[in-house]
C-alpha cells in the first residue's frame, strides 16, 4: 500500500505550474460522446479518475488515446451504451455521463453512483432534470435504467439548487435535444463555462454559461473539434496554501487567478502577501499566520468547497479562532479527526468547525479519509514537527497529478513510500 511521507518545517520556495482541472475535464470526456467525429483535449490532468473516465469511453465505442496532457477521443461509433459496475464505482462522478449518453444513443442503463465520503451524493436533480427533457428513467435495484422514444425535447428547468453536475448533464443532454432549454439558477462554476466553450466550438448553441440563467438552443448534430482544459482552480490553491502554512515564497504558474477571487482574500487576511498576474500568482507567507474570518463555503463565485480542507491546516496553527461553515456537502470535515491526531484543535458543530490556533503540531501516522482531506494532511504534514505518514494516497492521486514530485521541486521533503 502506498503512502505519502513528509518530513515537516520545510519553507517551501519556488515556482510551479499548475495542471488542467479534473473537473472540467470529467465533464468534456463525457461531452465528446455527443461528437460523430475526433476531439482533442490539451491540458488534461494524468490522474486516476480521468484514467477511468478514458476507460469507460473505450469501453463504449470510442477510440480514445491517452498521452501525457492530450487525450484523443473518436465518438464516431459508440457500440456499448451501458456502464458496468466495475468502471462506474471506480469514479463517482461518472453519472456526467449519463446525459450525453441519453442525447447520443437514447437508451443506457448504469449503476447508482455510490455514496462517497463527502456524505449521501443525491442525483435528484440530475434525474427529474433529464426526466424534463424526455428521458424515461426507471429506478430499481441500485440501477437507472434510462431510454427514450424520441429525440429529448428542450424544457424550461429550474433547478433548487445550482448543482455542478445537473447542470453539466442538463448541458449535454439537450445540445442536440429539439427545440430550446432554459436553465434557471443554474451553477456558474468556471468548468461550467469551460464545458459550453468546448460544446459551442463543436457546433452547439449555449448561452449564458456562467451566469445563473443558460439558454441552449437544440441543433442537430456536434463536430469534434481541438480544446484545451481551464486551468484547476483548487490545485492552484492547493499550493498557494502549502506556500502559505510553511512561512514561504512561491510563484504558481498556467493558473487563472479570476477563479479564485474568492479564496485570495482568504490567505490575505492570514497575513500573506499576494500579487496576481494574468496566469500566475505570487504568495509571500508571514512568520505566523493570523487567524481568517468566518470562511463560508458557497456556490461559485463563493469560497469552493473544494478548497476548504485544503485551507483548514492554516487556521490549526494561526494565531487566534477561525470558523468554518460547510455549506455544501454534508459531511465534509472527514479530515478533522486526523488532524486531531497531529495537535489541532478543532470543534465539530454540524456544519460549523471551530479552529483554536496552536502553536504547533506534530507529525503523525494519518489516513486520506477523500480527495480533499488528503491534500488537508499533506498541507498539514509540511508544517507539522517531525514525520508524517500518510495512508490510503489513492484519493489524492484522484484529483492530484504527482503532488509529491512537484511540492519536492519547492523544496518540501516529501517521498512516496
Ligand atoms: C462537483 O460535484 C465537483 N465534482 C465537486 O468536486 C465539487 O465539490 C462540487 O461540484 C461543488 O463545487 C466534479 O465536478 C466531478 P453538486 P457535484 O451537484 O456535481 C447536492 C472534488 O473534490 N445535490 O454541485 O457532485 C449535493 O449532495 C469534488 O473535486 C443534490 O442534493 O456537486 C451537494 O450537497 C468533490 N441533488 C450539493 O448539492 C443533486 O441531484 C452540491 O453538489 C445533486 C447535488
């Protein structure tokens, strides 16, 4: 079993270039099965779920080739139109699939996305937004089991909660449906946008991406066409907290600075210096942290959900109290209680988590408990007090393109063992 380990107290320093977003890209593998033609996406993270994103789409029908950052996909003949088991529960997120599969081939039948660890992942949304659309869905026995009679038709859809995913699935779903969709309160997430741009250069036509209300007006077929992945916007904060947490200095590089407008306060209010350029963004830690105002995860353009972990190892050893509210998972404090492990002082109060900052902590045998709460330990582990080890790496290897080797370049001592 792999593990991460890291020798703390390290000042990290340097520069570094942050990779293209899994959850864009995620997304746009799953909308080239709407294209009769080849799709070349840049940029694209060598992760596992990207891994296993690919792995579903050849299992399809496609021809698909993976190498390096480019992954190339041919849509032209989808021979499978079910996803087994096997490869749904490898990634839970492949239920994005479902929508272009409903448009391309009308009729798919795949497993219940499992729960994760972020809580229950409901698809409620997803299912009565598709069902709007034309698609029958039969629920039964841990199986959607999708078809329709005729071409999806447009619907005006109002979604309760502006949900990443509905919204992607809506987005696929009716592009090529017949006649027009309108969604209100929909999720304006950077990858949302990044999605439609691939989509439009493809022939559809999508509007208001971005904003809470997007309009897609049905055509009737996609053409492939070249992309390129936006930038992960949680990656790149990712590093900017490992910057912040070791006292350091670091310049990270092919990152978007206008995606995390909402988290850059955030670490300034911690005492960092920082300074944004068009595509990089430079941090300058202080001695000791200061405590950060309440931090409240919200939908985009609110702080990401995705970063708070990340950013919980901050507040464990700032001077003073900081509070957390999770918004928008359920139970997304999985990395408490190994941080615990390591000194911090952390209240749980359902979806609010009180940080008393000490003064320091101390390394410790921990466990990845999902994607975020691992990076939360690496973060962590570079600031604690002696050694720290790190087991079940395989979530962060998820979201995380060779975390280790690219932290080791700025100078934190980190091996996989
Ligand atoms: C996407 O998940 C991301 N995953 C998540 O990143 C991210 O945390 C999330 O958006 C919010 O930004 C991918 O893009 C692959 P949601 P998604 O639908 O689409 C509830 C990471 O670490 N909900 O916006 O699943 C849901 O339970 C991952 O990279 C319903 O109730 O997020 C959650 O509480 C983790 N019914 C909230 O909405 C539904 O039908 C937000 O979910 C759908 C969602």
């Amino acid at each position: 079993m792999e593990r991460l380990y890291i020798q703390g107290g390290k000042r990290i320093s340097g520069e570094i270039d942050v990779q293209g977003a899994k959850n864009s890209a995620l997304p746009l593998l799953a909308a080239t099965i709407l294209t009769e033609g080849k799709s070349v996406l840049h940029n694209c993270p060598d992760l596992s779920d990207i891994n296993a994103a690919c792995k579903i789409l050849s299992y399809l029908g496609c021809d698909v080739t993976y190498s390096g950052n480019t992954v190339t996909v041919d849509a032209a003949n989808i021979t499978n139109t079910d996803i087994p088991e096997s490869l749904m529960s490898e990634m839970r997120s492949s239920i994005v699939f479902l929508g272009a599969l409903a448009a391309r081939v009308g009729k798919t039948k795949l497993c219940f996305p499992g729960g994760c660890e972020l809580g229950p992942r409901p698809i409620d949304l997803h299912l009565s937004s598709l069902r709007q659309l034309g698609l029958d869905i039969k629920e039964e026995h841990g199986y959607l089991d999708c078809h329709r009679t005729k071409r999806l038709r447009g619907a005006k859809i109002m979604l309760s909660f502006p949900s990443v995913g509905a919204t992607e699935n809506i987005m696929l779903a009716s592009v090529t449906a017949d006649g027009e969709t309108i969604i209100t309160n929909a999720a304006g997430e950077p990858e949302i946008v990044d999605l439609a741009d691939y989509l439009n250069k493809c022939g559809a036509k999508i509007t208001g991406a971005g904003e809470s209300t997007v309009i897609i007006k049905g055509v009737d077929n996609l053409q492939g066409t070249e992309h390129s992945v936006i930038p992960d916007r949680i990656v790149a904060s990712t590093y900017l907290c490992a910057g912040a947490i070791t006292g350091g200095e670091l310049l990270i590089k092919k990152c978007n600075p206008t995606h995390i407008e909402s988290v850059l306060p955030v670490l300034e209010q911690t005492g960092c210096k920082i300074i944004t350029g068009a595509d990089n963004i430079y941090i300058r830690a202080p001695e000791r942290l200061c405590h950060m105002e309440t931090v409240r995860t919200m939908p985009y353009p609110g702080f990401p959900t995705d970063a708070q972990a990340p950013l919980m190892p901050l507040a464990v050893i700032a001077n003073g109290t900081s509070v957390f509210v999770e918004n928008i998972f359920e139970s997304r404090y999985k990395q408490v209680s190994e941080l615990r492990k390591m000194g911090a002082d952390i209240r749980i109060e359902g979806k609010v988590a009180v940080i008393e900052g000490v003064d320091r902590i101390y390394g410790a045998n921990v466990r990845a408990t999902d994607l975020r709460g691992g990076a939360s330990l690496i973060i962590a582990g570079l600031a604690a007090e002696g050694e720290t080890v790190i087991s079940d790496i395989y979530h962060i290897d998820r979201g995380y393109e060779r975390i280790e080797d690219n932290l080791r370049s700025i100078g934190a001592k980190i091996k996989r063992i």
